[in-house]
C-alpha cells in the first residue's frame, strides 16, 4: 500500500503551495522507495523460489475462492482446513478430495475447480510467459531458467518455441478429448447434460488430475472402451512432457529435410521407459486382477481395463475398478507405479521416468564394471547421475516420513491399525506422487492427517529438489567451498 500523502493545508497560500509541493515530492519519494524495495525483493528470489511461490500463491487463491465465492456449493461451505486440501489437491492436479465432487459442487464449483486444474496443470510460470510473448516482449535469461529449467538438454528446442506449442498443443489435445468424450456420452447422458463432462475429464485427464463428475470416477464406464481409450491418450499426451512432445513434433517435420536429425537422449529415454512400464503394467494388472475385479468382463474388457490399470496408476487418479476390492498385488504395484510417475516437464509427478531410467542405467553399469554410464552411444554426465540418486533417496524419505506419520495420526487401535497400514501407504504414495487414486482412506482423514496430505501433495508437485532449492539462500549468497577435504574410502555392500 503507498504511503499516506501529509496534509499540507491551503496551497492557495503563499507558504501553503510550498508546503504542498514538499509534501507531494516527498509522498512520490517515499512512494518510488517502496516499489523499488518491492522489485528488488522479487529479484532477490531464486528462479526455485518464485516456482514455489507461485503455487502457494495460486492455492491460496483458490482456497479463498472456496471459502467466499457465491453458488460453488450444493449444500454448506468447506471449512478452510478442507477448502486449503481441495484447493491444494485441485493445483497440484492430484485428485484427493474430502468431498464428493458430483454433488457436493455446482457446475460454477466444478469449473472453479477446473480453473484451478488448468492453471496448477500447466504452471502459473507458463502462462505468465506466454502473456510475454504475446506483449512482443523478450524473455530474460532468469526468466528463461525458470519457466524451461534443464531444457538444456536439447539445444535444438527454443524457449519461446516451446512455450508457445505448450500452450497449443494443451489447448487443441483437451478440444479434441472433450469432443470425443462428448459424442461417447450423448446417447447415455443426453445432448446437454454431455457437453459438461466431456470437457471437465478431458482437462482433468490431460493435466493427470484425476477429478471426476461421476461419484464412482470412470467405474461405470468399464464396457465402454471408447471412453477409457479416450482417457489414456490424454493421461499419457499430458505425462510425457512438453520437451519431449516438442522434440517428437520437430523430428516429424524435419524427417525428410534433416535426416540426420536426431531425438535427444532425454526424450529417448522418456519414450522407452514409458512403453516399458505401460506394457510390464499392463500385463501384471490383467494377471492379477483377471479373475477377481476384472473378472464378470467379457476379454476385450479385461484387456482394455488392464491397459487402464496401468495407465493412471502412474499418476492420473482415475479409476475403472475399486481399488478397496483390488488385490494387495495390485495394489503394492499401484504404489510402485505411482512413485515413478510421469516424465520430467509434464503435468504428472513422481519421481519421473528418466530418474527411474538413470538409476537402472547406473546399476547395469556398474554389474558390468563400467565407471562411466551411458545409454545410445551417449555418456551421461556425473553431476546428472549424482541428481537422479539424489532425487529417489530424497522422495523415498519424504514418501517413508508421510507414511510413518499417517500410523501415528491414523492409527485408533492395534488390529484396525494393521487393517488400515495399506490404504494409509497407499494414500500417501498417491499424495505425494499426485496421482489422486484412493483405498477410501481420504474421506476419514484426521485433521492432522489431512495436513500432512496437503503437504505431500505440495512438495510432490513442485518436486522434493525444487522445494529443498527454494528453501536454500539465494544462489549469490551461497557461499561455495573452494576446498576439499582428503580422500578416505568407505566398505559398502
């Protein structure tokens, strides 16, 4: 807020038109000091810490939006504790809800909820930096670090190009879900009452939110395999990553005229870890769960529902079958799944697929004695190894730490503790890999443990690293050691 100009009497004065003139000089003066603060102290922010900072702003936002818009609700209003988790759970595009959001919402609640899907989906960063582009205005390099960090990695890929097919390629995938969606829907739902769930599930599925219209997510739609197809393609367009879609559309284009054209080992890796864990899903979910959940389908349901299965358990939320009747087998590779989540760059979370890709490169490489890893004649750098270990052992503590609370805050008594560590592994797994998949345990939630959800649901979605950075001093105050210390070796194994 500016300073309060002085009163400074009748300017009609002689000596009064003086004294107006000081005080509005010094009101301008005092006024210009404080925006001047104001800027350097945005500039003082690490790029990790205005990342952070903008989805804890755009969450409190939507947590007042819950709490004071007219006409969201069906009955009575969130309390904030939960308007803070269902804000918290709609940003970070997990899928958690404490409520249920057929009916507890209106139609103006429910598209509140998906603005707050869109925005958290793609990043507030992304849309900040496409409004300008729009201006005419150049990127600055801070600016550039923090909307595309590690896009190094392919130096073909230009930020503004990316930036620009981000939000395109966001824009035209939804359309085209949302119509197909829409002429799946009509002969069960009508030609109005279509148009409303064929575009939420098409946003919600391409950001990997998991939030549905339907009290039962996807179940009823089992024997509708156009449907689910449908999802999948938009789980997967929205997990793999706009670097990789970007390098995948420019090798498209450029296949003729630059043969020599080559895609990144990024991508390539993204590529293959995701066919690899979609079709090793695949099939132990159809083995697992042909004769139990799956097994009142006809075969081409339980091959196509198996396929589901494996698809959101990475890190949609959706689901075609209840986890609650699923097996234990399905359900602990549910966990395994989640925690990898989708690709680096993309709306899903976990640990991402190439972290999981360079710590089985890691191993192999050092089964076979090899100091160096490296995959498709490409010798991947150390520092980058260091991160990928550095990334899983972070994750695996906050995920144990999530867990190890839930027991404590969850736990009402021995045999119904043992009963419910499952679902309460299983809740924090989809938490803090914002996936949105449930056992039922959200609903009964304790205070607390609804708070240490919120959290995990945050730090997963702006990653353990990127948050652990942003909590770290400005990168020009850190101080760096020029020194090291004698080598002295350690027994391990």
């Amino acid at each position: 807020m500016a300073p309060r100009a002085p009163n400074t009497g009748d300017s009609n004065t002689r000596f009064g038109g003086g004294v107006a003139i000081e005080g509005t000089r010094r009101w301008i003066n005092l006024w210009v000091h404080e925006r001047r603060h104001r800027v350097s102290f945005w500039r003082r922010l690490t790029p990790p810490q205005l990342f952070v900072s903008s989805f804890v702003t755009l969450i409190a936002l939507g947590a007042v939006g819950l709490r004071t818009l007219p006409g969201i609700y069906t009955g009575e209003r969130l309390g904030w504790t939960d308007a803070i988790f269902t804000a918290a759970s709609a940003v970070c595009v997990t899928g958690l809800i404490v409520v249920d959001t057929a009916t507890y919402f209106t139609t103006a609640g429910q598209g509140f909820l998906l603005l707050l899907i869109q925005l958290g989906g793609l990043g507030m960063i992304t849309f900040t930096t496409l409004i300008i582009l729009a201006l005419g205005r150049r990127l600055s390099l801070r600016h550039e670090q923090l909307v595309s960090p590690g896009a190094d990695v392919a130096s073909q890929v230009r930020i503004e190009s990316l930036t620009r097919t981000v939000v395109r390629f966001t824009l035209l995938v939804e359309a085209a879900g949302a119509v197909v969606l829409y002429v799946a829907w009509v002969p069960r739902l009508g030609w109005r009452e279509a148009a409303w769930p064929a575009v939420f599930h098409s946003v919600s599925a391409f950001c990997n939110a998991g939030f549905a219209v339907f009290s039962n997510s996807l179940i009823d739609y089992q024997r509708s395999p156009v449907v689910l197809v449908v999802v999948m393609a938009l789980i997967v367009a929205g997990g793999l990553g706009f670097l990789t879609i970007e390098e995948a559309l420019m090798w498209r284009r450029m296949r003729r005229a630059r043969p020599s054209f080559r895609l990144s080992l990024h991508s390539r890796l993204v590529l293959a870890t995701t066919a690899v864990l979609l079709v090793a899903g695949w099939a132990l979910f159809a083995i697992f769960e042909w004769r139990v959940t799956l097994g009142e389908l006809p075969l081409p349901h339980k091959l196509v529902n198996s396929l589901f299965l494996s698809v959101t358990s990475r890190t949609a939320g959706f689901n075609s079958v209840d986890y609650a009747s699923a097996t234990d087998s399905t359900n602990f590779l549910t966990i395994l799944l989640m925690f990898v989540g989708g690709s680096p760059g993309s709306t899903a979370g976990g640990v991402k697929t190439t972290t999981i890709a360079l710590l089985a490169l890691l191993a192999w490489s050092r089964f076979r004695g090899r100091e160096t890893t490296h995959a498709w004649g490409r010798t991947i750098p150390e520092e980058t190894m260091q991160r990928a270990v550095g990334l899983a052992l972070t994750a695996f503590a906050l995920l144990t730490a999530g867990i190890f609370l839930y027991t404590y805050t969850e736990h009402t008594g021995i045999a119904e503790g043992h009963a419910r560590f499952l679902p309460i592994m299983f809740e924090a797994a989809s938490a803090f890999n914002t996936v949105g998949l449930s056992m039922g345990a959200t609903a009964t939630l304790s205070e607390a443990g609804k708070w240490i959800t919120i959290f995990l649901m945050f730090v997963g979605r702006v990653g353990p690293l990127t948050f652990a950075a942003a909590l770290a001093l400005a990168a020009h105050r850190r101080r760096r050691d020029h020194f090291r210390y004698a080598h002295e070796d350690v027994v391990v194994g």
